[in-house]
RNA sequence: GGGCGUUUAGCUCAGUUGGUUAGAGCAUCUGCCUUACAAGCAGAGGGUCUGCGGUUCGAGUCCGUAAACGCCCACCA
C-alpha cells in the first residue's frame, strides 16, 4: 500500500461516493439500535447548490454518519422542493427567452416545460449531494409534487377545511404583479426606500376650505373612498357631515371620523382607499364604504384611473404629481424614507389588493404550538435555544395565511365549483359541470408536511411508524418562520407529535467582508469551485467547526486551505505509521509515552462524544485539532520514533490513528475512508463502530511524567534558543532520575560537564527534572538583563500567589484541588527563584 | 416602538456550570531542508476581553447600565 508524500483529495474522492452508493451503506434499516432520523432541507429545483446549503447538508451528514457509527438505525431522508413561485418564474424567464409567451400556453403543454426544468435540475442537485458525500437513503428520496405527497396535501387540505380550519373567502392579500399571484405575509420583505409624503389640496364642498391630505400613494387617488380624521381632533370637528371633492375626478367623498387617523402625522387628515391599503380597508369595513379598485392584477392602472388607463402604478404617480402641481392641487412634497413591501421572489413593490382566496385559520393551530412548548418533553427544542422565542413570537401573533396562489406549478387546490357551489374533496365530484379551482397552493403548504409526508403519511406505513417523530432538523435561522413554524403546528395537528425533537439553527453564510452572497453583488461562491481546489472533506470540515450554532460565517478561502494542511498533517501521520508497520510477535508491552498518549486519547474520545452529542461541532473540531497536532504528531511520533520495535509501540500507533479516523470520519468521510482502508482491513470506515471511552487505557501516573518531560523539553529549548546556545554546550545532571529518554527527547549532543566549570551557566527544571546547562560563550548584558527580568516575573507571581494563599476565604471556599495546585506552584516558583539567586 | 444578537490578538473566530499566566487559524519576527509532512519543524512577539457600576475569595464568563454595529417582528396616510 503506496501512500503519496502529499496528500491528493481529488484523487482520493473520486470514486469512493458511488462505491458507498453501490454497497448500500446509506439504507437504513441495516443497525439494529434505535432509529434516528433527519429529512433533508429539500433544496428548490431553481437552481444550483450554494454553500449556504453545503454548510446545511454536511451538518446533517455528520450527524448521520456519528449516529450510524454508534450504532443507531440512522435515516436521512433526501428531497427537494417544487418552490412555486421561483420555479415558475424561472420556466417562464425561459420560455420568453426562447420568444414564446408561457401564460398563453396551454396549461398542460406548459407543465411538460417545467417537468423538464425539474428533471434537469434535480439531476444538478444529485451530483453535487454527491460530490458533498452525503449519504443519503435514496430510496427514500421525495418530491414535494409527487404522487404521495400530493395526497398527504389533499388530505391536509380537506380535513382542514372540514374542521373549519380552511375557508375562502374576499380579504385584502399581498399581491404581486409582476408573477400575478398573492403572497403570504412571510412572502413580503419590506424594505427602506426614499420616496415622497405628498401633500394634496381636497376642496371641501361648498366652501372656499380644502383638507391638505398627505399621501405617499397619490396614484391610488382614483379610489379613494372618504377622508378620515381622528374624531378628537378639535381642528376638524366643524366638517361634520361635510364632503371633499376628488381633484381630477370630480367625486364627492364623505369626512369621516376614525380613530385610525393619528393627529400628530402629518395634518392629522388621512385619505381612506378601501381596495389598496390594509389599514384603510378595515376602515372602509367600520364606515361600509365600498372600495373602488384603480390598479390591476398586472400593476396597470385601470378604467377607474381617467387618462392613466393603462399606465403602470409607479409611472402613473409621476405623471399624477405633475398633473396635480399644474392644476394647483399639489400643496407640496417632502423627501422621506420609508418602508415598503416587496415581493420575496420578484423584488417588485407588493400591491395590497381585495381578492377572493384561500386561508388558513391560524389562530387555533398556533395555540396549540404555544401550549406544546411549555411541556419539556414533547417541546421541540431549539439549538441554541434562543431561537425558540422566534416561534413562540410569530405564534403569538400570527394570523390567517393566504395559502392559495395564481400560478400553474404546484398542488391545485382540491375544490370544485359549480355555479354558487362549493365542493371540497379528495377526488373531483362525479357529477357534470364541476369545474376544479385553477390555483395552487402556497409551496410552503406542502414544505409544512415534510417530516411525515416523506415517511408515507397519511398512510400508516411502516417507515412512518418507525422513524417519526424525527430527531434533528437542521435547517438556517432565516425559514424559521416560512418552515420550521408550519411544519411544528402542521405535524402537531395531523400526527399527534411534534415533527422533530430538536431543531438546529445555523447562521447564513457570509462573503470575507460579512455581506450576503448574492448573484447582484457577484460575491457567490461556488461549493463545487471550492471542492474541485481544496476537496469535499476540507470544506466539510471547514463549514462544520469554524462558528459556533446559530452564528453567521463569513467565508474565508484562507480557512479552508488550512483545513486543507489539517489533512495534510493527517495524511502524512498515517503514512508514517504506515510506513513503520512491523510485525511484533512479543506479547504487548507499554511505554511510558505510549501511556501517556492512550490516556490523552481516551481522555479526547470522552471529550469529541460529549460534544458530538450536543452537536457542538466547534468544539469537536477543535479537540480533535489539538489532540492530533500536538498530542499524536508533535509528541508522541517524536517519541514513537525510539521505540518503533516494540509491540506497545506499534499496537498505540495502530490503535490511536484508527480511533483518530473515525472520529474524523463524519467531517471528513473520504479521506478517513481512503487511509482506513489502508491498514488492510476491507470494511469501510463509515460502517465501523465509533470509538468508546476504554478506562483501562487510562494511565495518570505515566501522563503525567511525560508531561513533564514534555515541559522540560520546552524549557531546555526555549534556553537554548533565548540565550542561542548551540550544538556545543555541556550539561550536569542534578538528580538521580533516569535522564535517558528525556537525552532522547533532547537530541542531545553535547557533554557531560565537570561541576567545577567556569562557563556561562543557566539552570533548566522541571518537576522530576534538573539540569545545569553549561555554555562555552560568556554571558553577556543582554542574558543578564533576561535573568533580572524572570527574576523580577517571579517575585511578582510568588507576591500574588502568597497574598492570595494567605486569604481565609479562598482557603475555605475555592475547591480543595486549586487550593493544592496553587501552593505547589508557589512551592516551585520559591525554588526557581532560589536557584536564580543562588548564581 | 418591541425583541434578539455581536463587540476578545493585525484579520476571522473559540472560550461549557465563574477557578492557573484568556486560546486557535491566518498574518508578523527568529532559527532550522531533523529520513511522515517546508502546505513542515522549533521558538518569539502581539490582548487594560467595547465603556462604566455591581455581586463574589475570584468575572471574558453572572447582574445592572451606556455605546457602536447587525438581525428579526410590528408600524409607517
């Protein structure tokens, strides 16, 4: 078995995915321990993966991989997401390219399209979970659109409906006009943009007075239905009964008097549009007044609009502002900033608008979230915990989601009308004439049943009954509230449980100078571009240990490239063992130092456990980090290196370095494969059994000797180095101790010296160790000032070691083993000091 | 307006239930091609842990308070 001098990783990743694949190693049912079951966040079929969601799945997989290596029945379900919407512009963006005009395609002709987009895409999807190294079940794999989702959808649907928990009905939505559907609140991102409070001269009949009415809307002046003022406004109670005449139109509209009109904005009047703003329509409801509707489903003012007919909204406002200073009705403009919604998928400003849809009463379904966190044991618990009070809070607060959409990619919706009637069912009436309602349903309805709806629901299958509830979902802060609240209210409603016990929320990934990546600023990176120059199990192990939960990271190439010589440094340890292999026939015999590095490992096994169960990944990676570099490379080959005959040696090489592997595996899984697999052993690694803390590999004693070896080393290095020192130095040992090993250690080649020498002399000590180090040169300002100054470090610390040994309350309270450590310290400090002195 | 997060070395970040001299990677400086690895090895320098106050024998960690930056929710005629 050849081992290159460097380490490979496109070599070594090629290949070894499909031959995991091929064996069957990502099934389950293969372990007979509990089960343990993740769904996979199913990615949209828009596009290609980004690292946001390379950083999501490798989490996953390293929970999977852990969990399987111990032994449990580890499922992760793999899927991916319709996406309505973003699908559906995206076909459409295509189609229009290639000069056809998709929405007067016939619907069917134009679903052939997007199965096509989705088919492609998937198979995208596909290769990069591959080349990711997921170990995915696929043949459990979804789609949301697929036969027994659908169902599960329509069930979910109808039995909501006849609970009273569905209902369609007339109520102001988010509308937006460029994809021409409604939209869920969750689906409008308000942003800050500059724009204009203008003001606007409204003639009262019959008098010489005007209202001066601010707006930043002007274009929705065409249907506007009465003006309001506060009813405590004193400057407005003698208009009683008045009306204003509607500049340009010419329409007399009542004043009216709400408490929603604030005297303190602006002139206190505020003008009442009942079909385009959410606040004036339940205005309009509280003072019956009957909305006009001006701009249409395509942002196009409409017939209601005089000469604007035709023109879009935002255009409209320009040219209605001109029209209006001309004719004398513009009172004036300020410049302000203020928020706007815009449509999530289209960036287009969302248009609120009255329009008869489908909903979701929420109220109901999101008590009975709040009611389920407060029990500890049926709860799903957020990791960090924090990100509960997100849920908690949009529960609270909720209310109904507009769940049907004017778009052809997604469920429709099971309802069938046929003149005033409605009919809600599983299948189409088998009557003539009924007539299927042509929307669909918001994708996230569907998303909202993926833990069970992918385990067979509402079917009682078996897969259902073993694996769900599931045990992790792992998904990004930002879908809290699109995903992760839906599925929790949606899963305690239909099955009982809460869909996963605890839910793990990581950051979004950032570029080097903490921005989103996004395709406008063009500072995206590309998972793939990244894998291809550094390997799947650098970036893996980069995403996985560089912030702790629920923290945003920023991406650094730099990181990744040092993750990189992390695997270097790992490569080339097992080559050296490798390389080193001997066959030892002696019964086995322990070393010192191979205690000591057994007992580190154990010590690092019960450490990377305890953290690999709370998912803290960080801190698994840096344990391991440590332990490697340090412990095993820096250490103990050094020290293996005098004893490679032995058969202790050699079984603690083995021994350590495949436990090593396997923790690694699930963060890095092709590399830990690839050098597994060397050591002559045909299994794979990733079917291994995850290492267990052994006790009787624990020797105190012995660790702690060679921890002081360890820490004279580096004081007798450090001496030489500060006072440069060398080859030609003699020493005198001070003590009895067996000094060999730690001569060996030293790679010592210098003397033994007479006592009685004049040279320059320093002293090195450690705890068992002592010695005078004799230097030819003679010492100069520079070493004596060096000695002034440890001396001067040493009383400093002895003063405040014995000041705070000497209070009463440290002594009683402070737990008795800092008590002892702090008084051997001074007890050493004392000594040191001495022998400084004594020169 | 309500809530949350962040603030630690030049940069990016760790730091568990309070307990040695606060850590890592990258960067910097010095010396080494030592036969696993120069993408490496052996060392070094660099921090009043955002400010102020408090609790405590002891605070980066707990409490209060202020500031800067960021995020979420709500409102915005």
């Amino acid at each position: 078995m050849e081992m290159n001098a460097k380490y490979d990783h496109q070599k070594v990743e090629e290949g070894k995915y499909d031959d995991w694949k091929e064996k069957g190693y990502f099934e389950c049912g293969k372990n007979q321990g509990k089960p343990f079951t993740i769904v996979i966040p199913p990615p949209n079929v828009t596009g290609k993966l980004h690292l946001g969601h390379a950083w999501d799945v490798t989490i996953q997989d390293i929970m999977i991989r852990y969990k399987r290596m111990q032994g449990f029945d580890a499922l992760w379900v793999p899927g991916m997401d319709h996406a309505g919407i973003a699908t559906q512009a995206k076909v459409d963006k295509k189609l229009k390219e290639q000069g056809i005009e998709p929405r007067e395609m016939d619907r069917e002709e134009w679903l052939k399209v997007a199965w096509d987009w989705k088919k492609e895409y998937a198979k995208t999807i596909h290769d990069q979970w591959g080349k990711l190294g997921l170990s995915l079940d696929y043949r459990k794999e979804r789609f949301t659109l697929d036969e027994g989702l659908s169902l599960a959808v329509r069930k979910v649907f109808v039995d909501l409906y006849q609970e009273g928990l569905i209902y369609r009905g007339e109520r102001m939505i988010n509308w937006d006009p460029v994809a021409k559907t409604a939209l869920s609140n969750e689906e409008v991102i308000y942003k800050d943009v500059e724009g204009y409070f203008y003001h606007i001269k409204y003639p009262i009949v019959g008098t010489k007075e005007y209202l001066d009415v601010a707006t930043t809307r002007p274009e929705t002046m065409f249907g506007d239905n009465a003006v309001a003022v506060n009813p405590d406004d004193e400057r407005y109670q003698k208009y009683v009964g008045q009306k204003v005449l509607l500049p340009l139109v010419n329409r007399e509209i009542p004043i009216i008097f709400d408490s929603h009109a604030d005297p303190s904005k602006g002139t206190g009047c505020v003008k009442i549009t009942v079909n385009h703003d959410p606040n004036d329509y339940e205005v309009g409801k509280r003072h019956d007044l009957k909305g006009i509707t001006v701009i249409g489903l395509d942002g196009k003012m409409n017939e209601n609009a005089l000469h604007y007919q035709g023109m879009d909204r935002l255009e409209c406002r320009e040219a209605l502002v001109k029209e209006l200073q001309e004719k004398g009705y513009l009172l004036g403009k300020e410049k302000i900033v203020h928020s706007v919604g815009h449509s999530e998928r289209t960036d287009t400003p969302v248009e609120p608008y009255v329009s008869k849809q489908w909903f979701v009463k929420m109220r109901p379904l999101a008590l009975r979230v709040l009611e389920n966190q407060k029990k500890k044991e049926t709860k799903v618990h957020f990791l960090p915990s924090r990100f509960e009070k997100i849920m908690n809070h949009w529960m609270e607060i909720t209310y109904d989601w507009c769940i049907s959409r004017q778009l052809w990619w997604g469920h429709q919706i099971p309802a069938w009308y046929k003149d005033d009637q409605v009919y809600v069912g599983m299948e189409a009436p088998k009557e003539e004439g009924w007539v299927q309602d042509p929307d669909v349903l918001d994708t996230w309805f569907s998303s909202a049943l993926w833990p069970f709806s992918t385990l067979g629901w509402p079917n009682e299958t078996d897969d259902f009954k073993r694996y769900y509830p599931t045990n992790v979902l792992v998904t990004g802060y930002d879908i809290i509230p699109f995903w992760v609240n839906r599925m929790t209210f949606q899963g305690l409603h239909f099955t009982g449980q809460r869909p996963f016990e605890y839910c793990y929320i990581h950051g979004l990934i950032r570029d080097k100078l903490g921005r989103k990546m996004s395709k406008s600023l063009g500072n995206g990176v590309d998972p793939m571009d990244v894998i291809h120059d550094y390997g799947a199990d650098s970036l893996r192990y980069y995403l996985a240990t560089s912030t702790a939960p629920g923290t945003d990271l920023r991406f650094e190439e730099e990181k990744v490239r040092s993750s990189w010589n992390f695997i270097n440094k790992i490569w080339n340890a097992s080559r050296f063992v490798l390389l080193n292999q001997k066959e030892v026939k002696s019964l086995i015999q322990y070393r010192d130092s191979d205690k000591w590095i057994l007992t580190r490992y154990e010590k690092t096994v019960k450490d990377v456990t305890k953290y690999m169960d709370k998912y803290e990944f960080q801190n698994v990676g840096s344990i391991l980090y440590k332990f490697i570099w340090e412990d095993f490379c820096d250490q103990y080959i050094e020290m293996a290196k005098f004893s490679l005959e032995e058969s202790g040696t050699q079984n603690t090489l083995k021994k350590v370095l495949i436990g090593i592997l396997k923790m690694l595996h699930p963060f890095m899984p092709f590399v830990t494969d690839e050098i597994y697999q060397k050591f002559a052993t045909k299994e794979n690694i990733m079917i291994s059994d995850y290492p267990k803390y052994e006790k009787e590999f624990v020797f105190l004693e012995e660790e702690e000797e060679i921890n002081d070896v360890i820490s004279f080393v580096k004081l007798f290095r450090m001496t030489k180095a500060e006072h440069q020192i060398g080859k030609e130095y003699a020493v005198v040992l001070q003590n009895e101790k067996d000094y060999s090993f730690l001569m060996q250690m030293l790679k010592w080649e210098g003397h033994l010296a007479d006592h009685g020498s004049t040279d320059t002399c320093y002293k090195v000590m450690s705890k068992n160790y002592s010695i005078l180090l004799y230097d030819e040169k003679e010492s100069t300002e520079e070493d004596e000032l060096k000695k002034q100054k440890e001396i001067e470090t040493l009383k400093a610390s002895i003063l405040k070691r014995e000041n705070l040994l000497a209070n009463e309350n440290f002594c009683k309270r402070a737990p008795e083993k800092l008590v002892k450590e702090e008084q051997e310290k001074l007890c050493f400090e004392k000594k040191r000091l001495s022998e400084l002195t004594d020169f």
